[in-house]
C-alpha cells in the first residue's frame, strides 16, 4: 500500500454461496475523483458495499484509511457515503435531517447547527432545506443525501448514483461541490451509469464487468492500450484529397477513407493515436493546409466502456 493509496485493495474476491460478486480485485485508489463504472451485474455495488464495510471479502485484504473496513467504526469518521437507495425521514425538513445525521456523528451544539447551515449552502438547498422531504423531488433529495455525507468532512466520499434525477444545471452544480472536494484533497468515488457526465468530472476511472476489473487509469491511458481496435479520426478540410495523400507515408496509418457526399471529410484509422497527434500539427503547419474540424469518437469513455465491456 503507497502513502498515497487512500483505498487499498488486494486480490479481494466476495462471493454469495455459489454466486461471485467480485473476483480477484486489486487496485488503489488516491485522492481527487475516481468514476466507478460498468454495467448492472459487474460488481459496483459490492465493490461499494465492501469499501464501506457492510459487507466483508470472503478472501484478499482490503483497507480504507489504513483501516480494514468490516465492523470498524473507526473508519466511519472518514467516510461519507451516499447510498442510490433512499431511505428518508418524509416528515423531517432537509435541515432536520441534516442536523439530525450530523448528531450521529458525533457533533453537537452551536457546531452541529453551524455546520448544518454550511452543508445545506453547499448543496444548494438553502431555498428548500426548511420544507418536509416527503414533498422534495428526486433530485432536491440526492442533494439532501449529499449533504449528510459530507457532513463531517470525510476523507473518502462515495457516491452511488449521484446524478439519479438531477436536471443539467443540479448537475454541474453537483460536480462542482465534487470537484470542490478533491482539490481539497479527499478521495471521491462515484458509480455512474451517466458517461457523459462523469467524463467532464474526471478520467481517471475503474471499470469492471462480471466481477472482475477490466481496467484501471486515464481514459486515454487506457484507449491507448486496445490495439485490436484502429483509433478512428474525423477531419474536415477543404484540400482533403491533398491531405490523404501526405498521410498514406505515414507506417502507423491503417486506412483513409473520403465520404463521397462530404468531399471536406477524411476518415482516418491509426494504430497509434499517440503518433498520429504528434505528427499531425507539423503536417498542417509544413503544407499550409486549412482544418476546419478535427475530432476522434474514439476519444471519449463512452467507446473505452464499449470496446472493453464488449469484447
């Protein structure tokens, strides 16, 4: 385990009589956001439930803290955690719940009511943080889940689901108190299915599928090592043909591809991006061509998640 590694985990399988719930998991997860991905039925869930110690590994060892989490209280002064399940009090008010999970965890007096006011303005429930839950919407309940979750200023937070009934804007506003936390330097792992918004919180990820980890790191990191799978480039110039030609001298290029009915458009495979966007500005600059769009659908982690899940 590194000085750095906030979540430790070593050869960790979990299994339910015949039914294996992770098998073999090691990794470690530092400081800012990690996204913990993957598909129903891969593991997130008790990934999540053995890192917050309600359940513990039939083999391998695992700390959070440097703690073994399993039936250790010690740990849950530095872990907050914001379950996908709600399970709220309808007829307490957002503050009073707050206040009231604030209590439990030990604060007390005029720091447990200023520490509530703070957490209700940190996600922004200042409006609605005085009116009963029963009557919150999904969305103005995750904020509510948050806010108990941080509470107490936790070095490890856990998010499962967090962006479960947010609009756009409950949505960046989450990422931002997120964001908030990691620069501070506190460990937040957060299971989305919602790719596009992890992507803009953060690439460093952890996928698995079936149990097992299939991969840990940057998104790009990870594209880089699918070789089986030519890295597709989109570019749009009005000298397009002049382009393909400059490209085919390149090894590392598979195919080119001009769409007939986009005569400014050129389909470009390589098997080695990291190349390609070496080369590829010193090729525009020396022959003075005219780029007007340049992107890669490959790119992004929602093709990462399909390719590994996939194969």
């Amino acid at each position: 385990m590194t000085t750095e590694s906030t979540i430790h985990l070593e050869h960790v399988s979990k299994w339910y009589g015949q039914v294996i719930g992770v098998n073999d998991i090691s990794c470690q997860v530092g400081t800012g956001i990690t996204a913990l991905l993957g598909p129903n039925g891969a593991g997130k869930s008790t990934i999540i439930k053995l890192i917050t110690g309600q359940l513990k590994p039939t083999t391998g060892l695992m700390r959070v803290v440097g703690l073994v989490p399993f039936a250790n209280h010690e740990v849950y002064h530095h872990l907050g955690y914001c379950p996908e399940i709600e399970q709220l009090y309808d007829e307490m008010t957002g503050r009073e719940f707050v206040r009231f999970m604030g209590a439990l965890s030990g604060a007390n007096g005029q720091k447990l009511k200023e520490r509530t006011d703070e957490v209700i303005t940190i996600v922004g429930m200042d409006h609605a943080a005085d009116r009963k839950i029963g009557g919150y919407s999904k969305g103005m309940r995750q904020r509510v889940k948050l806010g108990q979750a941080i509470f107490h200023n936790p070095k490890v937070i856990i998010l499962d689901e967090p962006f479960n009934g947010l609009d756009p804007i409950g949505r960046r506003e989450m990422t931002n108190v997120l964001n908030s936390f990691a620069e501070k330097g506190h460990a937040v792992i957060v299971s989305s299915h919602i790719l596009y918004e992890v992507e803009q919180m953060t690439d460093s990820i952890l996928l698995m599928n079936r149990g097992r980890l299939l991969a840990q790191g940057k998104v790009h990191q990870i594209r880089s090592l699918i070789d089986k799978h030519p890295h597709s480039i989109t570019i749009r110039t009005p000298d397009v043909r002049r382009m393909a030609k400059c490209l085919t001298d390149y090894p590392f290029i598979i195919s080119l591809n001009i769409d007939p009915k986009e005569i400014d458009k050129l389909q470009v495979q390589t098997a080695s991006p990291d190349e390609f966007y070496n080369t590829f500005p010193q090729l525009v600059l020396e022959n003075n061509f005219v780029v007007s769009s340049f992107h890669s659908p490959d790119n992004n982690l929602e093709s990462v998640f399909n390719y590994l899940v996939n194969d």
